[in-house]
C-alpha cells in the first residue's frame, strides 16, 4: 500500500511539471489564471502522498524487524 501511495505521488508529481511545461507556452494567460498557485498545490499534495507512502513502507519494514 506504500508503494502504491509512493508511486501515485510521483505520478501526480510528474503530472505537475509535464502540465507546467506545457502552460509555459502561454505564460500570460496561464499566470493570469492562477496557474502557478495551482501548480503549487499539485506539488505540495504530491509531496505529501509520497511522504504518506514513504511513512507507511518504513512503519511496515520497522514492524517486521521488530517482530510485532
């Protein structure tokens, strides 16, 4: 589930940069419309999808270390 969660937000994360690449092209309409606070929000909740997964991969792993 982890790395399912880790893998969404890279796919998300890459989502954001592709969409913002391609907006660079009309920057004048693509910054009066918010784009780059959208742009940031995309990269803020990708970030925290694969902290998320990150978390629960090494909660995971340190459980089966530990035995319990």
């Amino acid at each position: 589930m982890g790395g399912f969660a880790t893998l969404v937000g890279v796919a998300w994360l890459l989502g954001a940069v592709n969409t913002r690449r391609r907006r660079a092209e009309i920057g004048p309409t693509y910054a009066a419309t918010g784009g780059p606070v959208y742009t940031a929000v995309q990269l803020g909740c990708a970030g925290v999808l694969m902290l998320i997964g990150l978390g629960i991969i090494v909660t995971v792993g340190l459980k089966a270390l530990l035995g319990g």
